[in-house]
C-alpha cells in the first residue's frame, strides 16, 4: 500500500481491500519508514505532531491480538482533546474504533541519550488519565504487527484528562512509577462495569513503558526525537472495548489518578 492510499482510507474510515493489505511487507523497520511518509503527508496538509501513542504495551492482551511487543505512532492537534473531568470526541471516520483507558505523560524536557528511569522522571512534567480511541482498517481486527504500524499505530482519537504534576505525587521516578504501578482502574459503559485493569499491565508501569519508547525512538533509524511539550500516553490498562455514537464510558482510576469520562458522538 502506499502512503496516499493509507491516508484515503484513514480519512474515509474504511478497510483496506485485502490485495492491499497483504503487499505489507512484515519487516518493522519498513513498517515504520512507511508510517513516516504517512506522518509526512498529514504534516504538509497542515496537522501537527503533538505527541506520540505507545501502543501493545499491556502484555495481558498480547495473544489476543497475535501482536507480541510494543509500536508507537504520531498524535495529531488534530486527533488530541484535553478536558477536566469530562470530554466528548468524534468517532467520525474511524474505522471500526475501540476504546482504552490509558495514562498519559508530558514532557518538560527531551531525555538523554541511554536514559535511566530517575534520568527520564526528570525529564516528565504531568501525567493524566486518558482514553484513546483506537482503529482498525483490516477486518476484525486481525493483523501484523508491522500492519499495525504502517496503519498510524491504529490511533484514532486521544482524550486526555485533568493534569497532575509528577512532584506532587513522588520524588523519584522509582516511586512514582510504583505508585502508578499499584493503581487499579473500573471501565464502565455507563453503568456497567466492563473491565478491570491496573497499572502494572503496561510493561510494569507507565514510566517503564515511556522508558521503552524511548530507546525504541533511538533503534528506529529516521526516528524524530522527543521534544518538551510532547505527550505520550501509554498504552491501555484493559482490553480495548467496541464503540458506538452515543455511548458514555468512565475511567473509574484509583488515586492517584483522576477518573475521566468521554461521550461519544
């Protein structure tokens, strides 16, 4: 598939043909050279690169989803909303969207080269709770890791929540990823509890899963660099969940984290 292609069918929000789909070659690194063109193609119409989505981080799902290990992608001031408590986002045109619970972390400084995990804290301004709404454009759901990739690491929409400073939760960045770490989340549709999940799913915390990004942004040659300002939520604390217009869910966080609630439309 080539990039224009991909971006047609994100801006419809339709599948790709299956032909198209199996010219994908499985190599990552041309998985992630061809997600670098798409980003190319949305930047020269005018989006902006916000921040970035780690995604396949919570190994709970792994077999689920036959993807065996983290991939990341761009976050668009086109894909972002940033509220309180409460948000609304558009399903429009996602392709067969589904919902994750997430933590998101920004910025306040680019961290070293081989950072250590107290090196990286400090270099982390907030964190928030956030739902991402994220898309497949194969059928059922079923792919390649490096499909995923290519198909703008699935990211669809990003809601982010009420930001805490790291400071006011702890000193170091042992502690505060432990503290994250040990927080449980209830995900309700409406009043239904659909799932449970904690902190722990994501590579052990989201500090190690920012962590991971990080040297991965390194390995991967033509990789941008992360900048201050940049968000990165990281990765799902459930399962991810099927969408409606017209649905509400909750993120019922445990402290230290704040609960968040998306209407979709």
């Amino acid at each position: 598939m080539t990039p224009e292609s991909i971006l047609a069918h994100l801006d419809a929000g339709t599948t790709w043909p299956a032909a198209d789909a199996a010219t994908v070659p499985d190599d990552m690194q041309q998985a992630y050279r061809a997600a670098f063109a798409l980003r190319r193609l949305r930047e020269a119409r005018g989006e902006k690169v916000v921040g970035y989505k780690i995604g396949f981080t919570n190994r709970t799902i792994w077999e689920r989803y036959a993807v065996f290990g983290p991939i990341w992608g761009p976050v668009y001031d086109s894909t972002l909303t940033c509220c309180d408590e409460a948000g609304a986002v558009t399903l429009s045109p996602s392709s067969l969207p589904r919902l994750e619970p997430e933590c998101a972390l920004g910025m306040r400084a680019a961290p070293p080269a081989d950072a250590t995990l107290e090196q990286l804290f400090d270099c982390v301004e907030w964190f928030a709770p956030s739902f991402e709404v994220v898309q497949s454009h194969l059928p059922d759901w079923k792919f390649s890791a490096a499909q995923t990739v290519t198909d703008g690491a699935l990211h669809a929409r990003l809601l982010v929540g009420r930001r805490t400073p790291v400071r006011e939760l702890a000193a170091t960045g042992e502690a505060f990823d432990a503290a994250l770490a040990a927080t449980s989340v209830r995900l309700l549709q409406g009043d239904q509890v659909k799932d449970r999940g904690i902190g722990a799913n994501v590579l052990d915390g989201p500090l190690h899963a920012l962590l991971h990004f990080v040297n991965e942004l390194q390995r991967i040659p033509g990789a941008p660099s992360l900048r201050p300002g940049d968000l990165i939520t990281t990765g799902t604390w459930t399962d991810a969940w099927p969408l409606e217009v017209g649905q509400t869910w909750r993120a019922d966080f445990d402290p230290p984290m704040l609960p968040l609630t998306v209407t979709l439309r």
